[in-house]
C-alpha cells in the first residue's frame, strides 16, 4: 500500500513569481500551503544590507508547523547569489521541524547556475534538500534581452510560462520528490 506524502509548500516572494510557482506546484502536489512575510517593508536597500551582512529579517509568525508535514517544499528567490533573506529566517526558526525538504526557485539567471545554493541550503537547514531546482527567467526572455539585470528582474512570471516553458522542469521536480519519498517512507 503506497502511503500519500503530506506536504506543506512554503514560499516567500518579493515580486510575485515564487509565489505563482509556489501556488502552481502546491496545486499539483496537493500540498498545504504557507506563506512568508516579512515583518517589515524590504526594499532594495534592505535586501542589499540583510544579503551583504547574512541579516535575516523578522517574519509573521507560521501557521503551519513543519513537523506535521513528511516533505517541506520551499520556493523563493536569489539574491546577489545567496536565497532569499526571509525564507532564511524561516529556516533558522524551523530548522529542527523540517524532516526532509526541496527547494525550487524561479530567479533572473542572468550569469547561470549557482553551484552554492545547494550547500547554502544545507547549511541552513541542517541536511541537504532531496531536491534544488533552479528556473530562470532569462531562459523566458528574447535572445536580445538575454542577461540583463534589468530586463530579468522586471519581468512577471504568468501561468503560461510555468503551462510550457518549465513545465518539464516541473514535471522533472515533482518527479524527484515522489522518488525520494519512496525510498524513504
């Protein structure tokens, strides 16, 4: 008898496309969902300082508790190459709650992979993700747009883009956490 994963889909979004990917994949992962806040305004500034100097700003306090949960799947951004200062807090103050967890992000891409997010993540968390998937907007953009700051930080995500472009990136993910729920439940 297979036992159904009970997953919570944990995002934080400063633009709005974790969050269209983070609803996107807790609809197909029938995941409950919670998300991030931060508790006070970010802005360029803030998120400037909090990734130079590792800050990690406060947030709401969750709804959800982890521990209930076999799989946390985690979405947010990257920041001047490190994740997302809030979903950093979030995994200071839940680390001991997570039992096994995946991260997906949707970021600019501008300058390709980055190799040290899956290492960051496991610093932070304490174990490694079964899974760390990155999606670029800049594999979205027209060739003569392709690595610009600014073309890659102000486009908005919309289903279509998660419909085709990543859908088999998503697939590949979902794909991921179903096998690793397999060999470890």
């Amino acid at each position: 008898m297979t036992k159904i994963m009970k997953i919570l889909m944990v995002s934080y979004s400063h633009t709005g496309n974790n969050r269209l990917l983070a609803d996107h994949l807790g609809r197909k992962l029938n995941a409950d969902r919670e998300t991030i806040t931060a508790s006070g305004r970010l802005t360029g500034l803030t998120i400037a300082l909090d990734m130079l100097f590792n800050r990690k700003p406060g947030i709401a306090p969750a709804q959800h508790d982890p521990a209930d949960y076999d799989t946390v799947v985690l979405a947010a951004p990257i920041w001047m190459g490190k994740i997302a200062s809030p979903l950093r807090s979030y995994l200071q103050q839940h680390r001991s709650e997570i039992k096994r967890f995946a991260f997906i992000t949707i970021s600019g891409g501008a300058l390709g992979p980055n190799n040290k997010v899956p290492d960051e993540l496991h610093e932070l968390a304490g174990t490694a993700p079964v899974e760390a998937r990155q999606l670029y907007i800049n594999d979205l953009l027209a060739e003569s747009e392709k690595g610009e700051r600014g073309k890659t930080s102000s486009y908005r995500l919309n289903q279509e883009d998660l419909d085709t472009p990543f859908a088999e990136q998503i697939d590949d993910f979902i794909g991921a956490l179903t096998r690793a729920s397999q060999t470890t439940m």
